[in-house]
C-alpha cells in the first residue's frame, strides 16, 4: 500500500494567516476568541474567533480575483492559494480536490445577504474552488458535521491507495453565521464566557471561523519540514444518539482502537494527543472515558478550542495543521483555558508549552450524528 | 481483495412516489405528496420505529430506503454488522437549512429551534441508521452537483479492501425544493453485479 504524508499547508484564522504566524501566536498564548458585539450575527454579546473582515479583504484583493465571492469562498481560496502556489503542483487529472465544511455559504440563505441563495449548494461552492484555481477533477464535497476535517484527510488517503489521485489539495473551512450561533445557542451549547475545555468550570462551546488547507501526497519528496506521514485512520459511529455523545465513548474508542491497528502502534507509541475538546460537559467527559478505556490517560493531550473556538467542518483539519508544527517544533502547546480538571476520568492536559521529542501524535474529533474520527500521524523528519 | 471481485448484493430505489428493492416494485401511491407517501411506505414496509416521525424528510428518505435493505440482514442477529455507510446528494440537508433560516428571520417571532437545528447537517441520516441497525461503523456523507458512481465505486472499494468495512451501503439520498430521490445500493464480496462504474450508472438510471 502507499504511504501517503501531509505536506503544505496553510491557516487563515483570527491568529493570523498562513500556519508559522498561528503556531506563534499560540506558543506566545494568545487567543482568537473575543467579545463580539454584532446584532446582525446574534441578539446578545457573544464569544467567538472572528476573522477581521478588512484583512480578509485586503489579502484577498491581492489575488486580483475577478467576480464576486462570499466570505467564506474568500478565505477558502486564500488558504489553498498559498498551497497550490508553495508546492508548485500543476492541477492535472492526477490531482484531487476535497472541500471540508458542515454548512458552507449558509449566510447566502438570509435575504440580506447580497449574494444569491444558490450559493448556498455545497455543490456550487466546490465548483467555485474548482473553476478558480482551474483543477482538472470533480470536487469532493464532505459534510459529516464536526469529524469533516479530519475526515477529509481519510478520504484523501483512502482516494490515493485506491489510485485514485496521485495528489489531493484539501480545503476546509466554515464561517460564524446568524444560522450557526442561533442553533448551538437553542441547544444551549454556547458558553456565556472563552471556552474551558476539560476544566471544571467549562460551560459550553465558542464557535470560530477559518479555513484550513493541506496538501496529501504519496510521494515523499518536495516535502516541507513539518510534513508527516498519515500511519492509520478510521471513523466509527456511536449508534447511540443523534445530538449526544456515547457515554461509554464508544465510537471515538473504536476509532482510535482501528486507526492504531491500521498505524500498527500503541497507547505508549503516542507522544501527543489533539483531542476535540469542545468545553461542553457532556463532550469533554465521553473523551475522558474513551481515552482511558485505552490506556491514554498519561499522554500530553490539548484542546485547540481555546485559542480558535469551535470551527465546524475545519476543526479537525485546523489542529491537524497545528499539531503538525508541534511535532516540527518538539513543542507541547497548552490547552488554553484549562485550570482544573472537571472530567471523571484523568486526562494530562498540556498547561505551559514544554518542549519534548516528538515523533508520534493522535488526532480525535466526534461530532452530531454520532460520528467520531481518530488518525495516528508520524513525523517525517526527525 | 481486487476491486473487480467485488459485487453489488442488492439495491433499492424511492422515486416518483415508488419502492423498489432491485427490479421489483414493493409499493407505489401516485396520488400523495411526499410526506403523505413516505409515511404510508413506512407502514407498508412495516417499517414499525416510531422514531422515524420526528425525523426531517432527508432521514426519512435515507432511512427507510436503508431499512429495506438492512433489516433482513441485522434484525435476527446479535454481533453488529461492520456495514460502512456512504451517502451523497446535491442539496445537502437544505430543506431544514430553508426551515431552520426562517425560524431566525425576524427577531419579533424568533423561534430557533434544537429539534430541527440537529437535522441541518446531512449525516444525521447516517447517524439515524447506525442507531438502528446498530453500526459502529464507518459513516461518510458527500456532496456532489451530480451523482458521481466513480468517486463512490472507488471509495467504497477503499473501505472493504483495506478491511475497514464488510459491506458498504452506498448512494444518492436528496431531498430539495421539487423533488426528492433515494438510490442505495450494498457492495458486498456477494451478489450477482458486477461492482463496477457502469453497472452503478446502470442501475441508477433504470427507471
């Protein structure tokens, strides 16, 4: 079978937009998630990650875009634009493309927005990617709630060994909506306060915005110095409920159970865990059972909410990214937020940055509709 | 395990207001419209899982075209099934997007609500399944501006020979503005058709 590696990639976020300048700013503890103050978004404050919509548009008007594009399109081509253009890879029929998103243009669907409703097809969205760069291939659209990002990866992987592609540019992204908050706040799910995941004194999720892109490779030359290699993946739902997670965890501990065997490696091969941790009380504590029903109660482990909040369809490839860097960097990043434990099970939550040797890292993410997805990553250089 | 050794064990279809597991026409009612139709399916299908009413009309779509196939296959039996499900469509969970939009649109009669936020995401269909047919399997939902029998012959070939699935129970579910469509089919190392591109083309569209 093929080995297939993470390569290029890029984050336009709150904390920056291209991956080094994010991965600083996280070594340096800052944090995307503010107070926002936007009637037309939501009727009270709120927190959330915002991308300065000046900025988006001052680094988007540099790439001479001809038409009209959504926010979201905006921040989309700006991530893989810096990917296509760094790796050099000529968009050939070899080439995939996959887009990762839970609800994509969902702003066009309010009749203020200006663009057409039409935009909000997850189908269109692809095609606008597609026609913008000019990729030969069909676009991948997939939409599996939160497990999308890292679930692109998978597909990426599983699309290579099948020969498929040879090579595939994969985009996530979604952005803070009227749509989005209004649904988590009717479930009750937003925190009133920056997101604790793991702590005591979580109280629910902060949503964010980003788009995330990455290039998947099966060839190991013209690689960057942070690529790693993709060992072993798999995604198993919980067959237990449709909006709560397992209590016995029972899809995020049989997803990481399958993508070890495939990796063929063990809870002590893991040096570093990039967990979902979402700051709900009921998220947070599944991952806390599943984790030790594994034997990975001891492993670093980190949630990335703090600094981006909840980005939907990109979280997973997002911290995928940032757990790249980390690896590249021998650096633990803390789980911003975090103070004291608040699940029922020990979990070794990553406080300060600390620098350690780190070759092996797991990434989880699980999300409505029961889903879960873990994939094992290794780096390439040491 | 070579692609060309796998096979299509069964397919089932709900369009135009008809059934049909394979060739053979299980129940049809040109009079209703869908929501009227698909509940008298579900009761024709005896179906019998009151959970089915509060779901949007894409689960309903996916699920009862998915029971069709699946029940005879995990009702008696007491290990779970490692059935991967892939699902694609063009309209993604719009319906309840359009639903759930509108219960946001003026503040004065602001009524946003959990019940039908939770279906704004297509792969609670998938979600709905597993629960029922008790899959602790691998679930993936596509969006593509047409069905795409490549990219789903290629995926779910992946998923059994890399072992990560048994079967797959693949397709098309959609639900949008003017019509709505179901066509799922189980790749299996069992069946009489061939699991290749041509044959899921053939399938699909057979009226």
């Amino acid at each position: 079978m093929n080995k297939t590696y993470l390569s290029y990639n890029n984050i336009v976020s709150s904390l920056g937009f291209d991956s080094p300048t994010v991965v600083q700013n996280i070594h340096e503890g800052l944090s995307g998630v503010t107070l926002i103050e936007d009637e037309t978004l939501f009727p009270n404050p709120f927190y959330a990650s915002v991308i300065d919509s000046d900025q988006l548009g001052k680094a988007f008007e540099k790439l001479q875009p001809a038409g009209d594009y959504t926010r979201l399109e905006q921040m989309m081509i700006l991530s893989l634009d810096k990917i296509i253009q760094a790796s050099g890879v000529a968009l050939t029929d070899r080439v995939g493309l996959i887009l990762s998103t839970t609800k994509g243009n969902i702003d066009t669907l309010d009749p203020r927005n200006p663009m057409p409703a039409e935009r909000a097809y997850l189908g269109t969205l692809g095609y606008i990617i597609k026609n913008h760069f000019g990729f030969s291939t069909e676009p991948i659209v997939l939409s599996n709630a939160c497990v999308s990002g890292i679930l692109a990866i998978s597909t990426a992987k599983r699309f290579i060994s099948q020969g498929t592609f040879d090579q595939v540019f994969i985009v996530g992204g979604d952005i803070v909506s009227n749509f989005i908050l209004s649904g988590f706040n009717s479930f009750q799910a937003m925190s009133s306060l920056p997101c604790k995941p793991y702590c005591k004194q979580r109280s629910g999720i902060n949503i964010g915005e980003v788009a995330a892109s990455v290039l998947v490779n099966k060839d190991q030359d013209n690689l960057p110095p942070e690529a790693v290699e993709i060992l072993g993946e798999a995604s198993c739902n919980d067959a237990n409920h449709i909006s709560g997670p397992s209590r016995t965890g029972e899809g995020l501990y049989r997803s990481i159970l399958s993508a070890f065997k495939e990796a063929n490696v063990g809870p002590s091969d893991i040096d570093y865990i990039s967990a979902h941790g979402t700051a709900t009380i009921f998220n947070d504590e599944m991952e806390a059972i599943a984790l030790n029903r594994l034997g990975l109660d001891a492993v670093p482990l980190n949630s990335l909410k703090g600094y981006f909040g909840h980005t939907l369809g990109a979280s997973g490839l997002l911290e995928t990214i940032i757990g790249m860097h980390s690896l590249y960097h021998n650096t633990l990043y803390p789980s911003k937020g975090f103070t004291e434990l608040g699940v029922s099970q020990p979990l070794n939550i990553i406080t300060a940055p600390t620098a350690k040797d780190l070759n092996f890292f797991l990434k989880t993410a699980s999300g409505f509709g029961g889903c879960n997805t873990a994939a094992v990553f290794k780096k390439v250089r040491s | 395990m070579k692609a060309q050794h796998l096979k299509i064990k069964e397919y089932c279809k709900i369009s135009n207001n008809r059934v049909l597991l394979n060739d053979q026409l299980l129940y049809e009612d040109q009079g209703s419209d869908f929501t009227t139709f698909i509940k008298l399916a579900y009761k024709k299908m005896n179906t019998n899982y009151p959970k089915f009413f509060k779901m949007d009309d894409l689960s309903k779509l996916g699920f009862l075209a998915s029971d069709i196939l699946l029940k005879p296959m995990t009702q008696d039996s007491e290990i779970s099934k490692n059935i991967a499900l892939v699902f694609s469509n063009s309209a993604s969970s719009l319906q309840t997007d359009r639903k759930h939009q509108e219960s946001i649109m003026d503040q004065e009669n602001y009524f946003p609500s959990p019940a039908v936020f939770v279906y704004t995401l297509p792969n609670i269909c998938l979600g709905e399944i597993s629960i029922k047919h008790r899959l602790y399997s691998e679930n993936s939902f596509f969006i593509f501006n047409h069905f795409n029998a490549k990219y789903l012959h290629d995926y779910a070939s992946s998923l059994i020979e890399s072992e990560k699935a048994d079967e797959v129970l693949c397709g098309w579910i959609n639900c949008d503005v003017e019509d709505y469509e179901a066509f799922l089919y189980l790749v299996s190392k069992e069946g009489s058709i061939e699991h290749n591109k041509e044959e899921i083309i053939k399938l699909y569209t057979t009226k």
